[in-house]
C-alpha cells in the first residue's frame, strides 16, 4: 500500500474537527497526506508515518472529546520517537475562554512526553481567552493550530493555509 508522507489523525463528535481535517487535506493534496478518523482508524495506524498531524476538539471545561478520551491510554503504547507531530485544536475561546485548547495542550504534553518531535506552534495574537494549557513555557504561542469556528470561522481559511505552509517547511517536504 503506498501511503503519503503524512497521516492526518482526527477525533470529531460534531464534524468540526472532521471538516478542518478536510481543509488540510484540501491544502496538502492527496498525494501528502492521508486522513483518518480515530472511531473508524487504530492510532496504531500512526506508527506508519514520520510525519503527523492530530486533530483534536475541547470540550467543554478542557475536556477530550469522546474518542480521544476512549484511546487516552492506548496513546502510551506507542512510539513516536523519529516522529515530527503537529497538533491543530478546536475550541470555543468566547464560551470557554479559561479552558481555550486545553485537550490541544493535554495531546502535545503526552506526546512530546513519548518521544515526538514538535512542529506547527502557532502564533496566539488574534484571540481573545483567559487561559490555555495548549500554551509554549513562552507563552507566546498555542503548541498548534489553534482554530475557533464557532467565533472566528471567518479566519479559519486563512489561518490552514500558512499553518499547512509552515508544516511543509517544518517537515522538509518542500522542494
């Protein structure tokens, strides 16, 4: 089976999280990456790939949505050392603004814990919250695309098509 340089892993319980996985995908092309939902598609599916990227929805007060909270602990059984992750997060900075892309931050802390190499930090000007533990020690950055589609759905376009940019670059899949 020939796979693209990048596996795309996503949970979804209201399709957001699921449709800027297929804007990604829209931007990297077919031939980069490849998409799956973690309901239908093991993790394990993830040790195939040097490049990653998880998508991954806050719920409610810094919640992991269903699917991720369902493998949590299967995450711990993987490798991911030789492997570059980037993490995009959804969330509500408005309706949550003290809990903004904690499962994003929850995600990155135990991934990198399990030997990932980061990619995709992503700049925080430009949103309005009170706290996140999706935060880099500098504060400066979310530890990944961080997207609001419930209050900024008009940047969201805008805001895949540099992160996905900075991937390839990160990556070293530009020519």
């Amino acid at each position: 089976m020939n796979r693209a340089p990048i596996g795309l892993f996503y949970g979804s319980s209201t399709c957001y999280t699921e449709m800027v996985a297929e804007k990604i995908g829209a931007v990297l092309g077919p031939e980069l990456v490849d998409i799956y939902n973690i309901h239908d598609e093991p993790l394990a599916t993830s040790q195939y790939y040097q490049f990653l990227i998880m998508g991954i929805p806050t719920w409610d007060y810094g919640e992991l949505q269903e699917d991720w909270e369902e493998i949590w602990d299967e995450i711990d059984e993987l490798d991911f050392h030789h492997r570059h992750v980037a993490i995009y997060g959804l969330g509500d900075q408005i309706g949550y603004p003290e809990w903004f892309q904690d499962a994003m931050g929850y995600l990155h802390h135990k991934l990198v814990k399990l030997g990932a190499t980061a990619a995709g930090y992503w700049p925080n000007q430009g949103y309005e919250f009170e706290q996140s533990k999706a935060l880099t020690p500098d504060q400066q950055h979310f530890v990944g695309l961080a997207v609001d589609d419930e209050n900024q759905f008009d940047l969201t376009d805008d805001r895949i098509a540099r992160w996905c940019s900075q991937l390839l670059q990160e990556f070293g899949l530009t020519s």
